[in-house]
C-alpha cells in the first residue's frame, strides 16, 4: 500500500504522506513505517513532507517508544542490513537512527476520546493493528467510525490478520494481500 499510494502522490506533484498508527504500543510499528519509507523513498525523502503519528493509552509504551531503544530480541527477525543502517548499539540496546525517529509524533490518546481522536491529522493510511479485537461490538463501530472520518478519500485500513470489520462497517471495501486483508475507505 505505501510504495501504491507514494507513486500516486508523485503523479499528481504531491510529496506529501499522512500514516497514524493507531495503538502504537512500544513504537516497532511506526518506526518500520519510517523505515519502509526511507527504503522506498531513498535520497529523495528529503523533498517529502511526512508525518506518521503514533498513539497509545499507555504513557509508559509512549515513553518507551519515544525512547526508541530495542533489545536484540525484539530486533531478532530485522534483517541485518537494516539494523546497521538504522540502528546504532548502546549498552542499554539498540537506538532506532533520528532520521526515523524525527518522520513519527508519539502522543498519549484513548480511542474512546473522539475529541481528542478528531486532532489527529487525516491520514491516508490507518494502522490500528491488534488492538479492535480487545473491544466490545459497541466500541469496535465507534473506532471503524473514528478512523473513516480520518482517513482521507480512498484511504487504507490496516488491521491484524485476525481481525475483520465486514460486521461492523460497510464503509470499507477488502483487499486480500499476502499480508492479510487491508481495507480501502469507500466514499459516499
């Protein structure tokens, strides 16, 4: 989805790219997404204006995430080449590289606040993965809700591969990937 809506961006002259990571925890997903992005992006990420916001309840995983160190076993499946191009060794573990680190905002925010959900910029992709199958039928709507208000037209949808919304929400169409499915906001 990233390397599609990137090429979209870049045939109608935007360098611009909106992501919340919705239920960030310790920050691995939000700082893969910076990862991702310089990949695919390389020198020329410089021109382009990101911001991959990151949330959680938890002020303790925002500290941590913040902090952007890692132990090996969290880092166990990072491809060599990654590691040592993004990451630099400390005692206390490995420090993600602060040209990742600068791309994310790391916020407290509580999904059932739809105030405080309203202030998160419009995205054009949502990740919320492994966090809706913790929540009631009542809640999971609202969230769904919450994130097709944010998302821009024709924005993704990603969520784990265990959860599903064709309950909840006929406002998103499926895609199935090798990944798993990813959804796509249907306007109107």
């Amino acid at each position: 989805v990233l390397g599609k809506i990137i090429e979209k961006q870049k045939s109608e002259g935007k360098k611009e790219l909106t992501i919340w990571s919705a239920g960030c925890s310790s920050g691995e997903e939000p700082y893969t997404l910076g990862i991702m992005l310089h990949e695919l992006l390389s020198g020329s990420i410089i021109g382009w204006n990101i911001t991959i916001t990151a949330n959680d309840i938890s002020p303790e995983m925002i500290k941590k995430a913040r902090e952007g160190i890692y132990n090996e076993h969290t880092l166990r499946s990072t491809p060599q080449q990654i590691l040592y191009k993004y990451f630099t060794k400390e005692a206390t573990g490995y420090r993600i590289h602060p040209k990742v680190q600068k791309l994310i905002n790391f916020d407290v925010l509580n999904l059932n606040d739809p105030q405080a959900v309203k202030q998160v910029p419009k995205s054009q992709i949502v990740f919320c993965r492994n966090v809706i199958i913790y929540f009631d039928d009542e809640m999971r709507k609202k969230v769904l809700n919450l994130f097709y208000d944010n998302l821009c037209p024709r924005g993704f949808l990603v969520l784990g591969h265990t959860e599903s919304i064709h309950k909840y929400s006929r406002a998103f169409k499926p895609y199935h990937s090798a990944g798993g499915v990813i959804y796509q906001k249907q306007d109107g």
